[in-house]
C-alpha cells in the first residue's frame, strides 16, 4: 500500500472512526441539501406579534424601568411606548449577519442590553454642567432618559442600510 497523504488520511479516519471515507479531494454526491454554514444563520424569520416579542424580554425592559427610576406615569407614557416601537420596528431581526446578536430578535435584545448598560452608566454622570444645581436637578431624569433611548436606538439604521426584508416568495420587499 502505497503512502501517499490521502491514503495516510484514510487509514486514520478509518482507525479512528471505523468507517471507510472518501479520498482527500473528492466531492460527497450523497448530499442532496444545502451544507451548513457557520455562523448558523435561518433561511426566514416568523412574523410575531409585538406583545410576543416584549414578553420575550421582559426581565431586561423590567431592569431599564427599573434603572431609568422614573415616576411610573412618566414611564408608561413615555419610555415604554419607545420601547414597543423599537419592538414593532426591530421585530425579529438579527443585529448583525455573523457578529453579535446574530439571531433571531438580535436586534431588538443588543438595543435593550446596550439602553440599560447606558442608562445604569447615567446614573453617576453630571449632565448640563453650565446649569444651575437646581436646573440640573430638574433635567436628571431627561438626561438618563435621553441616554437610554440614545442606547436603545444606536443601531436604528440597520434595518434601513444593512439588513432586506422580504417575503417568503421573494416578491414584496418591506420598505422601512
């Protein structure tokens, strides 16, 4: 028998797993689907309703609440229909194709976590300097707000620049 590397190969693969293989170089004509890749990304993604997708977070948008520290009328009219916007917009889309937050509601999960780190960094930050210790007073829950939705809506311009939606047929393309 001859030593060649693709008989050395095989010798090792059929030691080591028992079962016969193919030459190094040769092409597998029993695969009949699409091979994998990796990073592992889905062929479509479900439409859901947007309570469905806020109750998949809601530990998360519980902490920004919870961070933020606002008065609970000024939270439910304010912060959470921001929030279930970015959800109705966001929807299921990954945050990128084969970096972070690749799968499904990437997008809105990344936007969340990002919003609470921002807002929990607030928190210790000293905002409108010129102002008056009175005036900044009154701003601080603007300024922790206006810090959580500049986190929450970093990435806003994905789903515009870099990310086609369309239909399972291919025929409609959404148009954000």
């Amino acid at each position: 028998m001859e030593n060649t590397p693709s008989t050395l190969i095989t010798r090792i693969r059929q030691r080591l797993f028992g079962v016969e293989s193919a030459p190094v170089g040769s092409v597998a004509t029993t695969i009949d689907e699409d091979v994998p890749r990796y990073p592992p990304f889905m062929k479509g993604l479900p439409a859901a309703p947007v309570e469905r997708i806020l109750s998949s977070q809601t530990e998360l948008i519980t902490s920004i609440e919870q961070a933020l520290a606002l008065p609970d009328s000024l939270y439910q009219t304010i912060a959470a229909p921001v929030i279930r916007r970015y959800a109705a917009f966001s929807h299921l889309l990954p945050a990128s194709e084969s970096h972070h937050h690749r799968g499904a509601g990437g997008l809105f999960r990344h936007g969340l976590e990002v919003a609470h780190w921002a807002t929990l960094a607030s928190q210790g930050s000293l905002f409108a300097t010129s102002a008056s210790p009175k005036e900044r007073k009154a701003q601080a829950l603007r300024w922790r707000l206006a810090v959580c939705f500049a986190g929450l809506l970093h990435d806003i311009g994905k789903p515009v620049a870099d990310i086609a939606v369309v239909d399972a047929q291919g025929q409609h393309t959404w148009n954000p």
